[in-house]
C-alpha cells in the first residue's frame, strides 16, 4: 500500500526597520488533526457533510513564546503573537506542479510580512488557519522555530513567512 506524506514547513526571514537581514529560520510544521479532517473531507465528500464551503483564503498568523501546534490543537488551543499591525496574512497561493511526485502549494511569490509594532519582542513560531481573526476557525497546521523563540524583534522589523506545502506518496 502506497501512503501519501502531506505536510510543510514556514520559512521566516526577520528584517530590521532599514530591511537588513537580522535571521532566517526553517520550521517543520505539524499538520494537526483539525486540519487532516478538513482535507480528507473536502477530497472524498466535497462539501456535502458539513454543509460548508471551502476555505478560501487561508491566513498565516504567528504563535507566541514557546507556541507551537500540537496534533491534536484547534485554532482556539494556540497562543498567539500579537505585536504587529494588522491582522493575520492572507496565504497568497500557487499550485506548483511542475514536479508531479511531489506538487507543492506555496505563497513563495506572495509571502506574508508582518510589521512589529513594539521593541524587545519574541515570537515563536508560524500556523496556517481559516480566519483572519478570533479562534472560531480550522486550524490546519503550525510549528515552532527550530532552535526556540526568536527574542530580538523591535518596532518595526518585518517578518516576511513564506510556506509551502508538499503531497507525496511512498
């Protein structure tokens, strides 16, 4: 029996308020059970069990200080970083096929960008849910930087987030 992998992983790149590069940080997400549930019922029964449509836009938002997305966490179960303008990033995509084993869906072309609005801030890590605001959502996925909370953001700096999200099978 052949399994299919889904799963992705955020790239977050920080830069200071004269756009110099500060960091870059790769994060392996998980895809948690809220958001496997959505994506095999939207395969095998479209909308037609829960009556709803599907999602479109997706919204990337940032976790806070030691957050990441457990499997089985719901959008409601994730602390989430605040300090920027604005509201959770719209996740611009691109269906990416050109490789068949492993098609990709990313928003490399349109990434996020988050604006810190105040000094000595710490994030940690990256999600990708269904509403701009609140917690009444789906969450389908998130994780934490790999090396731990990034502490060195000030008023200002830009977090660009680029995700991808691959399908293959073994």
């Amino acid at each position: 029996m052949d399994l299919v992998k889904m799963g992705g992983e955020f790239t977050v790149t920080c830069r200071d308020k004269f756009g110099n590069f500060k960091w870059r940080d790769t994060i392996k997400n998980t895809v948690v059970n809220e958001g496997l549930a959505y994506i095999l019922e939207r395969i095998f029964r479209g909308n037609e069990s829960s009556g709803e449509q599907s999602v479109a836009p997706w919204f990337v938002g940032l976790t806070a200080s030691g957050e990441g997305a457990a499997a089985t966490d719901g959008i409601g179960d994730v602390s989430e970083f605040s300090a920027y303008t604005g509201t959770r990033k719209e996740f611009v995509e691109t269906l990416n096929v050109s490789t068949p084993a492993t098609p990709t869906m990313n928003n490399t072309a349109s990434k996020a960008s988050f604006t810190i609005s105040s000094d000595s801030q710490t994030v940690g890590g990256a999600f990708l849910c269904s509403v701009d605001t609140g917690s009444s959502g789906t969450l389908l996925c998130g994780g934490t930087f790999t090396n731990g909370d990034k502490s060195d953001l000030d008023t200002d700096d830009t977090l660009e987030v680029e995700y991808v999200f691959q399908c293959s099978s073994s």
